[in-house]
C-alpha cells in the first residue's frame, strides 16, 4: 500500500509538471497486454513511429483504437505512454501510440498529416495484426484530443493520406482544446499562428451531421484546457445530431483524466470504463 501511493504520488507531480512521464512509466503496474509491433514505420521520419498493443487473450478481428498523447505540440513520446495503450488493449482494443513531429520542426497542420498517415498505416496493417480496419476509434488527450478531433471532424486530412473518413467509428477526446480562438498564449500562437485560415485550426468549426459519436470528457478542475472547450465540442456536435456522451469528473486536473486510464488512478474515477463502454457502443 505505502508503495502504491508513493507512486501516485510521484506520477501526480510529474504530470503537473509536464514531465515526459518517463519513470511512471517505469514504475507503474502494467495491464497485460501482447506487443506484436514496436517501432512501425508509418512515414520516413525518425519520429513517424508506432507500437501495437494487443488483448491478451484477441478472439477474432477486434476493434481498434489509435491514441494520441498530448505535450503541447512541442513534447511526448510514445515510450512513455505504453501503459496507456496497454491499458486499451486490456479493455479489447488493438490499440495503436503513434509519435508525431512537433514543434519546432513542425507547425499546424503538420502533426495532424502525420496523425493522418498514422491511421493510413492501421487501416493497411489492422487486419495481419487482429484488428477491423473497418471498426476504428480515435482518442487523445490535450494536444492529442485536439489532434484526433480534427481527424475525426475535418475530412480532408483523412482524405489526403487515402483513407476513407467513415472507417472512424468514434472519437474519445480528454481534456481537448477544440476552441481557442484568439490565439493569447504562447503555445498556440507558435503552433498555429502562420495558419492562414485560423478557422481552420477549430474542430468546432467542422462538426457536422457526418462526424462520429464522440466521448468528450474533461476534470472541472482544469486550469490548463478549460473545460469550456469540452462543453463547445459537445454542443456544436449536438446541435447537428451527432451522438456525444459529456463527462466532466469531479476533482480532476488536466493530467488526471490520462493517468485515469492507469491502474493506480482507475479507482478515482471510472472514466476507464465509461469511455471504453461508449467506444464498443459506437463500433458495435
């Protein structure tokens, strides 16, 4: 017991921090979970890389799920969020964790073309590795809800790395900045400011009665992404007749609703099951 709350602990002050996660990664109880693939080239760049992970024990072609890490569009890793994906894959998924590029190499809209060849690579592999193509989820926290959010709004993105938007069954976004217009911080401004059209950086901007049902979830104790972005999305796929299921979780700080997924943060709350619940609901 003494150890496990040394390490919540210590993974709490590394998240508030915007630590890589690198040793909660390390120390964390893992989920069991098979990793067929590591390192998967989806482009030519040393950062267009992935890992799979598998259910342990996969019964058939099982739904996918590719998740996207948040870092302010400047940091993260896929090695540090290979708790997350096994985490998925416990709950049925076969899960994907691409890296992107991030800035300084990259700005907008280059992360989301990676994102996009990310889910190009599932749809042509999902299948010699156990999953769908046909039955894929998108989920991301912070800067990566806002990524899976565009893809799962925005077609053109999809589109252009020659995927069929309608494979994307559902999108789970935690604490996603998806309406943030003006550009008043720092980190948006270098991320999106020599966007030409600055409407097209808003995943608000592209809901429309096409998008999939979405899981929009958020802690109402988020400093960082206000959890007005959460209730924007929502309402803006609502008013088209998307399906959206609203979760704003008691308590919970920006970093909170990722290390939810985690085994020593699960009995905080049960977003973990929420989500996933409403994930199968929407590729059933």
């Amino acid at each position: 017991m003494t150890r496990r709350i040394g390490v919540t602990a210590l993974a709490s002050s590394l998240a508030a921090a915007c630590s890589p996660l690198s040793m909660f990664a390390t120390l964390t109880p893992k989920d069991a979970a098979r990793a067929p693939t590591r390192g998967a080239a989806y482009g030519p760049g040393a950062r267009q890389r992935l890992d799979v992970f598998a259910p342990p024990n996969a019964s058939g072609a099982e739904p996918v799920a590719i998740f996207f890490y948040g870092g302010s569009w400047d940091s993260g890793r896929r090695g540090d969020y290979a708790w997350a994906g096994r985490a998925l894959a416990a709950q049925g998924f076969l899960t994907l964790v691409p890296d992107y590029r991030l800035y300084p190499q990259v700005r907008f809209p280059d992360f989301l073309d990676d994102c996009a060849m990310a889910v190009r690579w599932t749809a042509d592999n999902a299948a010699g590795l156990g999953g769908d193509p046909r039955r894929i989820v998108l989920i991301g926290h912070s800067a990566g809800a806002y990524n899976a959010a565009m893809l799962a709004l925005d077609p053109r993105y999809l589109k252009a790395a020659g995927v069929e938007p309608r494979v994307i069954r559902g999108l789970a976004g935690l604490s996603g900045p998806y309406d943030f217009l003006p550009l008043d911080g720092p980190i948006t401004q270098r991320t999106f400011g020599e966007a030409k059209d600055l409407e097209a950086t808003q995943p608000t901007r592209f809901a429309s009665a096409s998008a999939p049902p979405a899981f929009l979830a958020t802690g109402d104790a988020d400093t960082t992404v206000r959890p007005r972005n959460t209730r924007k999305l929502a309402a803006a796929l609502r008013g088209v007749g998307v399906t959206v299921e609203e979760r704003y979780y008691p308590g919970l700080n920006h970093a909170d609703t990722v290390l939810a997924l985690s085994r020593p943060f699960r009995a905080r709350t049960p977003l973990l099951s929420e989500m996933t619940a409403f994930l199968k609901a929407s590729v059933a």
